[in-house]
C-alpha cells in the first residue's frame, strides 16, 4: 500500500472534492481519481461514493479513515525516530506565507535555521493569507506567515508576531503629482482623479486596508492584481496609484521604479503586525518544533 496514495486519501476526505485537492497537489485529477480507484481495488471496497452528485464517504471508507490516520502518524514518528541513525535523512518543512512575510521577513531565520539543521529542507509557497491559512488547516502546510487573519480566528491557532509593516501609497516616478509636489507630500483628495490598482480578495495587505482605512472606498478602483511585482510594474509605467508595504515599496523606490506618497495629515496610512502561526491540534516533529521555538525567542 503506497504512503502518498494513504496520504491523497485522507487529504480527500478534507476537501471533498477531487478537482479542488488536485489542484493544490502536484498531479492531475485524473491521476488522483486513478490512484483512489486502485486504493479500493486493493481494499476490494468502494470508500467514495461516486453515484451522487454530493461528496460523500462510504461506512467502509470512514473505517478506512480512521485507520490511515493511524499509518500515517505510526509512519511519520518511525521515520523521525530512524532519523536519528542516519546522517543522510531529511525533513521538509512547509511554509505558506503571503509576500512580505515569506518573501522579506523569514528568509533570514531560515537561513539560519537551516545553517544549524542541514538536516531540514524548507519549502515556501508564496500565496495570499488566505490562502497560507487555507493550505495550514488542510494540512499542506507546517505552518502559515500571514498578513491578516481574514476571516479566520486568532484563537484557533498559535501566534508568533514576526514584525510589524505600513502600507504607503506609490506612484510612477514620472507621475503627474510629482511635477506639482517634489517632496513627494499630496493630500488624499489628490490621489482620489488617478485609477487605483490593488491587490485581490484573500490579500493580507487589502483586508487591513479596507479596515482601518474607511477612506478607501472613496479611491478609483480599476484593478485587482494578485502579485505585488505586477502591481509595481503597472504603477511604474502609468498614472496608476497603489497601495503597498513599505518594505516593498522602498525596494522598488530604491531601483528606481516607483516613489512613495507622503499624504498630508495623514503620516501613518495603515500599520500592521506581521505572523507566524500554526495548528494548535497538531502535533509537531522535534525539528518542527526546534524551529518554532526558535522564531519564538527572536
């Protein structure tokens, strides 16, 4: 009985859906749907009932379950254990996390990390918060950096504030605001003519915005964009106006690419604490939880 098959099984039972898991797994629906197909003529039993329209389990496949929940863990405590004897052994661990976390704020402790563990194979997925979120609680992901906690619940999980951001206005370097203010200061009503350009539903950076921003539903909203590197790249080459963090966005000053407004009477746009988080119910290998405590201390 293949390991990975057990794995893709109890992954189905979560998202019950077979598009919806082949899409966030590295093999196509077809090859998903043949490797449950193959588990059930191992088993010589159906565990997913495929004649109804809704999503649904068979008694034999809930006993099923409960036991490949039992094999998975029963493996993966083996595997750490024989670990120890073996120099050549590795363990990955998957981080989720939405730009700034994933992409300017853990790579440093990462790096180290991994200095100190060359036994660790990190793996980061760049997506929004929501969806860092998403991936932890189907169990994608060892642990999640996020932005903003969108609609889910601090309280279900564990929390490790790793920084803390503001979101600034920018523009083209060649914008027309800058021709009438060189010390980069507009008031917001000046910012209001100009098309705005932001991140989609699910970012981090969007759900403090709105929030602690009532202003923002006064802004020329034209497009929603899901990568922060196209948004500069459109602000950068238009009269479009954006919103972004500012560790960003003095990067992309720094090169040249875009300028960041000071808005009169209005210092601090929005500021926001940045996380690391993870499950409360799940339980964590030594190495796992090495690093936790690791980002924990700093």
């Amino acid at each position: 009985m293949n390991i990975d098959i057990l794995r893709n099984f109890i992954k189905l039972t979560e998202y019950q859906s077979f598009s919806d898991l082949a899409k966030d797994l590295p093999i196509a629906q077809s090859t998903l749907s043949h490797q449950i197909s193959q588990l059930e003529k191992d088993l010589d039993l159906i565990l997913i009932e495929r004649s109804t329209k809704k999503f649904e389990i068979t008694e034999a496949g809930s006993l099923f379950l409960k036991y490949a929940r039992e094999i998975i863990n029963l493996y993966d405590k083996c595997l750490q254990e024989l670990s120890k004897f073996s120099e050549q052994a590795h363990e990955d661990i998957v981080i989720s996390a939405s730009t700034i976390p994933g992409s300017h704020i853990l790579p440093k402790y990462i790096a180290y990390f991994s200095n100190k563990n060359p036994n660790v194979n990190f793996k980061v997925l760049i997506n929004d918060s929501q969806k860092s979120i998403e991936n932890l609680n189907k169990k994608l992901a060892d642990f999640a950096g996020i932005g903003s906690f969108i609609n889910y619940d601090p309280k279900d999980y564990d929390v490790i504030n790793i920084g803390n951001d503001e979101l600034k206005f920018i523009c083209s370097p060649s914008h027309e605001l800058l021709k009438k203010h060189k010390d980069n200061r507009v008031s917001f009503e000046e910012i209001l003519p100009y098309p705005f350009v932001w991140r989609e539903k699910g970012s981090g950076m969007r759900d403090v915005f709105t929030n602690q921003y009532p202003d923002y539903n006064k802004l020329n909203i034209e497009l929603e964009i899901n990568n922060n590197d196209s948004i500069i790249s459109t602000v950068s080459e238009s009269n479009y106006i954006s919103i972004m963090s500012e560790i960003m966005a003095k990067k992309a000053e720094n090169a040249g690419l875009i300028k960041i407004l000071e808005v009169k009477n209005r210092p601090i746009i929005v500021k926001r604490p940045l996380f690391l988080i993870r499950r409360k119910d799940e339980e964590l290998s030594e190495l796992k939880t090495n690093f936790w405590n690791y980002i924990l201390r700093q």
